[in-house]
C-alpha cells in the first residue's frame, strides 16, 4: 500500500493534526477507510471507522461511545489534497487556491470545510456547524468560492440522505467493521 502521512485540517479552531494513531483499513477507488481511538476521548465519543470519499468531497464516520454503541453517524464536507509541505494556517483557505493534487506528494491533507451532518440510531438527522461558515468568513479563514462549495456539498449529501441513496456508502462503511 502506498505510504503517506494523514493530516486533519480544522478552520475552526485552526490547526492541523498528524492523525498519527489512525489504523488504514483500505486505500482503493479514490476511498479511504481507517480505524481510530478518539484524539480527546469524551463521555460520547471513544473510537470510530471513518471512510473518506475523495471524488464526493465527504468523510463519513461512526462515532461509538467506550462500550461499543452507536453514538451516530458523523458526515463531515472536506476537501482533500496530496502535498510535501505541511498547510500554512496563517492564510486564507481557498479550494482554488490549492495546486491541483501532487500525486508524488507524501502527505494527504483533508481540510473540514465545517459544516456537518449527523445522523442519530433512531434516523433523525441534524446539520450543524453552518454558523461556522459564516464566522470562517468574516475572520478571513475561508473565501466566498469554498463557502459556496461546502454548501453546495452539503445539500447535495442531505439529498442522498432523504432519498435513502446514502444507505450505499453506511453498506459500504460498515463492510469493513
């Protein structure tokens, strides 16, 4: 399997983690599925599976809690690229400002582009984290182009979600548990 370093990239707060500990599962068909412990463990979350789906701009997860229960199912919007260098968190994040991927890059970067989506055991679903987009603005860490993407996105996976399409890719997840 080809090698590479994992990063996560947040906006908000702005940093940017080598996700050092996470166990790959699976690297094929422009997906990625790995295993991990909770970087901060809280009362809610303890570990998950988490596949990233490169070509669709989304990363969903199983978020569990210590005794294996299902806490829900986490979607985050991302974007993701190939880089030797390590993102600078002192400018603005641009989607368009990103050189196309470094296929010889040996770090894998996936920045959360904030807004995310939840979905509980019992079906409900809740989008969260919208206002973040909108302080991301303001302060200068995203421009209008990427808030527009993320929002784009965004819809496009709760579409998938009410029409009962993304039922797909929890199958596919889960395959792997």
């Amino acid at each position: 399997m080809e090698q590479f370093d994992l990063y996560r990239r947040r906006l908000i707060p702005n940093e940017c983690i080598l996700l050092k500990d996470d166990r790959i599962v699976s690297f094929e068909n422009n997906r990625l599925v790995t295993v991990w412990d909770a970087i901060r463990p809280k009362k809610n979350l303890h570990h998950g599976i988490s596949c990233f789906f490169f070509d669709e701009g989304i990363k969903v997860s199983k978020f569990y809690r210590e005794d294996n229960s299902l806490v829900y199912w986490y979607i985050d919007i991302i974007y993701a690229h190939r880089t030797n260098t390590i993102p600078d968190l002192t400018h603005t994040y641009s989607i368009r400002s990103i050189p196309e991927r470094d296929e010889g890059g040996n770090n894998l970067v996936v920045t959360d582009l904030l807004a995310d989506i939840l979905i509980y055991p019992d079906g409900s679903i809740k989008l969260v984290d919208l206002g973040e987009i909108s302080d991301a603005l303001e302060s200068g860490l995203l421009d209008i182009s990427t808030a527009a993407h993320a929002l784009r996105l965004t819809d496009r996976t709760l579409g998938e979600i009410y029409s009962g399409a993304f039922r797909d890719k929890q199958e596919y997840l889960e395959s792997f548990e």
